[in-house]
C-alpha cells in the first residue's frame, strides 16, 4: 500500500475539518487523553494517562477537564499537574464510586497560545482485568478570558486493557470460517484493544470475531481502492484517537473501517 501520498492529503483534509460536523464546537482548543491505548500486564499495578491540551491559537487562561471512567474496573490513585497551568483551580475532585474527575488549571499574566502540552497526568490501577475506557467529556472548559474555546470534536478517549490472562477462544469452523492459521496471540491481543475502543466490550458472536480477524490480520481493503471511503474511515479514526494510523493493526482498523460493514453491524 502506497501510504505517502494518500496520508498527506488524508491529514491536510482531517485537520482542515472539511466535511465534518463540527456544529458543537465553539473554538479551536482540543483536549485529549494520551495514548489511545494503554496496555497493563498485571491487575493492581500502576500505570498513568495523560490529558493534552493545545490552545491551537486561542489565548488560554483557565482548564477544566472533566473525566470519565468505569470505577468497576479502574481507580484513580493520584494526579500530578503539569507545568503550563501552575495554579490549581478550587474544588477539583477524584470520585472513585461513581467514576469521575473534575480537574482546574488556571494561569495569571500571559496565556498559553500554543501545544500540545500536557496539562495533567492521572494514575490508575486496574482493579480487575478488563478492557475499559478513559474519557474526556463534552463538560470540560478551555477558556479564554471567560470565553468558551473548545473544539469538542477534538475529544479523546484511552482505551485501558488490564491483565494479560485474556484467552482468545477457538471458534469451530461450523461457526466462523476463520481463514487465520495460524493464530497470532500478540496480533489479536492488539487488535482486541481496538475492538474495545470501538464497541466496549469483549468478542461475542461470529461477527464481532470476522472485525476482529479484519483488524489483527488485515485483508479487507478493497480493491480496486475507494480514496472517498478511506478518507471518511480515517476522520472517524482521527476523531477516536486524534492521531494518524500509524501501526499495520491501526491501518488494518482504517480499512475495516472503510470498506466492511462489519462495524456498522456492530454498533
């Protein structure tokens, strides 16, 4: 696949916004969680994410980022703030029973116009092993002089796998025609964490394993290529992750993105 040139016109056409819904937002500043997935081994070890902010141009004086997260599978141990914002607004909150954090930063004197920077780092521990998600939420604030300048299409999220007990069942071919043999523990356990960015949620039925195989194995390109879909597959990947594919498994997500209806059939 010849990636170059079809990247940069994907990326100057996803950072444009050109096509996309963007009726909610009311600036340009984004806020993220940093990395798109996050894998830990053991159940109970300790691990962080971090919240990205970019003012993209906006004169930024005061954040909030307001996080979501399953307290059923994860709990927030502490939150180191970063340096950009070094005033720590009043009545931030950790609520571990209901899964949420409501963070503030502000700064006095000049603000902050540029990014991406990271605006806080949260620490968790997985409390079982599962696949779950770390959400910023549609509430946060990124202000500029009182006003309101956030891109909510610019939200991300960090889908946590926790333990590495997950054992991939054999599915009779009576079931699935499965034409990966043989199977690639490390390549499935991978495309698994994109499954559950996606759907929340572990492999079921025949068809949940077919988006599976399609995102570990790839394959599912279309041929002659369809410029068109993959350009819509790569916003909607761009508005998961706020970044480009970058990995074969996330290239693999792009295309079954663009031409199965496998993920439509799975929403």
């Amino acid at each position: 696949m010849k990636k170059t040139a079809i990247l940069i016109s994907m990326f100057l056409f996803l950072i444009s916004g050109l096509g996309v819904d963007s009726v909610n937002a009311s600036g340009a500043s984004a806020i993220w969680m940093s990395p798109g997935t996050k894998v830990v081994e053991e159940v109970y070890e300790e691990f962080n994410v971090r919240i990205i902010v970019d003012a993209r141009g906006e004169s930024l004086d005061t954040v909030r980022a307001e996080i979501d997260f399953d307290p059923a599978k994860l709990e927030v141990m502490y939150i180191v703030p970063g340096s950009v914002f070094p005033n720590q607004s009043p009545v931030n909150t950790i609520n571990n029973e209901t899964g949420h954090v409501s963070y503030g930063m502000f700064k006095s004197g000049d603000p902050v116009t540029g990014g991406p920077d990271i605006f806080a780092t949260i620490w968790f521990r997985g409390l079982v092993s599962a696949v779950s998600t770390v959400s910023v939420l549609e509430t946060s604030k990124l202000v500029a002089d009182g006003a309101e300048k956030i891109d909510v299409y610019g939200l991300g999220s960090t889908t946590v796998t926790v333990g590495n007990d997950y054992v991939l069942p054999v599915v009779v071919e009576e079931e699935v025609d499965n034409p990966h043999a043989p199977v690639d523990a490390d390549l499935e356990r991978e495309a698994l964490v994109y499954f559950g960015a996606f759907f929340g949620r572990m492999p079921e039925v025949a068809n949940d394993w077919e988006t599976l195989h399609c995102m570990a194995y790839g394959g599912c390109q279309g041929d002659p290529r369809n410029l068109a879909a993959e350009q819509g597959a790569l916003v909607t990947f761009g508005a998961k992750y706020a970044k480009m594919p970058e990995t074969q498994v996330e290239w693999n997500v792009l295309h079954t993105l663009a031409y199965t209806d496998l993920m439509l059939a799975n929403y």
